[in-house]
C-alpha cells in the first residue's frame, strides 16, 4: 500500500507510515477512535473521491451519477436495516456539521434547546456558549447529581417542563453509564418538545444491541460513524419520515454542498460490517474489557466517575491520585499510553486543565485484545502514573507496551 506515494511524495508517505507505527505499537484508549477494517481504508481511498453529486439519489445536480447512486442508496438501505430507521441522510462530512443540520431542521435561530453541560458530559454542539450550538441558540443546559454523578430524570423533567425548550437532547460525549432513552421518549412527550439524540459514541452499542437504541422512536438521531461503529470519519442523520424532507433540505443545500461520495461508500462498507454477527461479539467484548479495565484501576485505587461503566468508556478522577488530567495525558503518552483529559462532573480545573482523563476499549478491542490483556493494561496505566517525574522508567514503560502490542498488531 502507498507504493506510488512514496515515489511522489516520500516525506508524506513516510509520516503516514510513522503514524501506523505509533498506532500498532501504542496504547490508544481515546473512547472516540478505532480502527478502520481493511476494505474500509480501501473504500476511503477509491475513485469516487473523483465525483460532484450535489442532491440525492436519483436528483442530482451534476449528470454522470448513475453509479454514486447506487453506493449512496446501499449506505442507505443498510443504515436504515442496522438502526431499525424509517429515513437515514448518509452526507453528514462529521458529527458537528451533522448536529448542526439537525438543530436547522428542527429550529428557528434563537429558539431554546436543551443538553447536556460540556462539563458533565455533553459536546461543544450540544449548547456550549463558544461553539455555533449556544451562540445561534438559546440552549439551556442539564446537569448530573453532584453525589451520584448520574442523570436523574425526575429534576430533567421538572427542568423541562419549567423552561419548555423546543428541543431536549440526549447522548453524549462522556458519560459513562447506560442513557434511559425511553424516560427521554416519555419527558419529550410530556413536554411537547422535539426527541432528539447524539449516540455518536454509543452508536455502535446501539447498532448491536448492547445499548437501548433510541432511532425507532427518537424523532432524530444523529451518530457519527468512526468511533464505536468502527467507520470512517463521518456521520448520519437519521429520523422518522415526517422530518425526512426536513433533515435533507437541511443537509444539501442548507449546509453542506457535494458530499464526499468515496467516504459514503466506505460507511456503507462499515454498515455491512456492523450487520455481521462477529460485530455483536466485538461489541460484547468492548463492553467487557471496559468493566475489566475500570474494576483493575479501581483496585489500584483510582476514583471513576460514577464507580464504574456501562459502556465503552471510563472517566478516571485522577486529582485525587495528586495530578490533574492534562499532566495525566502526557505522562501517559511518554509510555506510550494515549488518553484526553477531560473534565469531570463539577469541575474544580478547567477545560484545559481538568481533573479526569477519559478511556476506553473500542481500538483495544478491535486489536483483539480481552479481559486479561486489559489488566496488563491497568498495570502500564497505574505504573506510568506513578513514575510521572521518572523519564527513564517512563521510556522503559513505553518499551514494555510496545512489546506488548506486539501480538496485537492490526495494520500489517
Ligand atoms: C457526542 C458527540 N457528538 C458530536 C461529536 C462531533 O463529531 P466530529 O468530531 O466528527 O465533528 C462528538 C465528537 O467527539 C461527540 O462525542
């Protein structure tokens, strides 16, 4: 593979290259990335890169359509058969501009929508005051409890019917325990408000049945594609056919103009994936390594947020431990170990310099690494933390891993 580039452009090639070394012989546990099968790289890097198709299947702007049709309607077809979706809007380039339609279908500039706070989980699109979502719109935000550090419905309720917003949002970017879509079902209904939700991190749980999927009876959902889905880089729409024509319009042309065909043919690759049953077990085992892994750092001693998870991620409170998350990062990537600081609920630091950092299994798991490989994987993680001022040890850490993923190497 890149044979041709490196004879066109060698110093490209040789960084690309330098990047799939540091994945094979690291530690990624960012929640929000994985790894791409093979024919999905192939998809991603294939001629309809090449192709303008402004519009829809079989409405198209530009002649010359006849196949990007037919990838386009596949990744469609199989969204809609993997979510259970009666309409699915494959164009989305990423999750933010997929937000972005969503809120353009459903609102009116000022009107007032609620998510949840960056701090205790939501995303930036989902109403924080520096991101498009809390300047266009009147967000106001919900919160978890500060003991339990969990949504609780009966006060999300009361928050919305007190300011009934147009819009209640739900799924999030870091919250580790199960979403009770069906209590956000029935607060929308009490309310009179839009039912929406971002399951971009969870998507995958939901596509394989280990999380409640919200698509059959959410008015809208959006998800990206490249995280627990195990896609390429991108997102959908997807919603029920009173808000089909809705979400398109909003899509193309009120945001986007041609969609990037290749990287649709590349999810309709994943989509075939995901409806596979070896997808359910890969799902199973992200889950289980997650548990595996949060019980070992708790035996070490770290504070979880909520004690634990449900899902594929954790949020550790490393503060506690006597460093703060973006010192945490660091340190962990001189091993080898790559994480992201993140902010934990009731925040004493700062986005920029947090108290958490926040994990998990989906790269892991892809490698095909189990339960017991995730102790080993406490063990680096809690050895790293522990010799924070010790650049040598921290490079020994950093040889031990690599020795390690050895056996676990994905991209031949
Ligand atoms: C819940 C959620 N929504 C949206 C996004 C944005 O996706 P993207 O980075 O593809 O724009 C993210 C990204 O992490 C996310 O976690």
């Amino acid at each position: 593979m890149f044979a041709n580039l490196k004879n066109f452009d060698s110093v490209i090639h040789d960084l690309i290259l330098a990047e799939k070394e540091r994945q094979m012989s690291g530690l990624e546990l960012i929640p929000s990335e994985n790894l791409v099968s093979p024919a999905v790289m192939e998809a991603l890097a294939s001629y309809p890169v090449n192709k303008y198709a402004e519009g829809y299947p079989g409405h198209r702007y530009y002649g010359g359509n006849e196949v990007i049709d037919q990838i386009e309607q596949l990744a469609i077809d199989r969204a809609k058969e993997l979510f259970g979706a009666e309409h699915v809007n494959v164009q989305p380039n990423s999750g933010s501009p997929a937000n972005m339609a969503m809120y353009q279908a459903l609102l009116k500039v000022g009107d007032k929508a609620m998510g949840l706070k960056l701090t205790e989980g939501g995303h930036l699109t989902h109403g924080h005051k520096v991101n498009f979502s809390g300047k266009l719109y009147n967000f106001v935000q919900y919160g978890v409890e500060k003991e339990t550090e969990l949504l609780d419905y009966d006060k999300i309720r009361k928050q919305v019917l007190e300011e009934k917003p147009k819009l209640l949002l739900s799924g999030y970017t870091a919250y580790p325990r199960s979403i009770d879509f069906k209590e956000f079902r029935n607060i929308c209904d009490e309310a009179g408000c839009f039912c929406v939700a971002d399951i971009s991190h969870i998507g995958g749980l939901c596509a394989s049945g280990l999380h409640e999927n919200p698509v059959p009876y959410f008015d809208v959902v959006t998800t990206t594609t490249h995280k627990t889905l195990r896609g390429p880089r991108s997102a959908i729409i997807m919603c029920k056919e009173e808000f089909a024509n809705k979400i398109d319009k909003a899509v193309f042309p009120g945001l986007q103009g041609g969609p990037h065909e290749h990287i649709i043919a590349a999810k309709a690759v994943a989509f075939k994936e995901a409806l596979e049953s070896d997808f359910k077990k890969y799902s199973e085992q992200v889950v289980k390594n997650a548990k595996v892994l949060a019980s070992e750092l708790m035996n070490f001693g770290y504070r979880l947020v909520t004690n634990g998870t449900d899902n594929h991620l954790i949020l550790v409170d490393v503060r506690k431990s006597g460093i703060s998350g973006s010192e945490a990062e660091s340190v962990l990537e001189k091993a080898g170990i790559y994480c992201n600081k993140n902010t934990i609920p009731y925040e004493t630091g700062s986005p920029w310099d947090p108290s958490g950092i926040r994990i998990g299994t989906p790269v892991l798991t892809t490698r095909g690494m189990k339960e017991n490989e995730m102790k080993i994987v406490a063990s680096f993680i809690n050895s790293a933390l522990n010799s924070k001022n010790d650049e040598t040890k921290l490079s020994k850490i950093k040889n031990d891993v690599k020795e390690f993923c050895k056996d676990y190497i994905f991209y031949k």
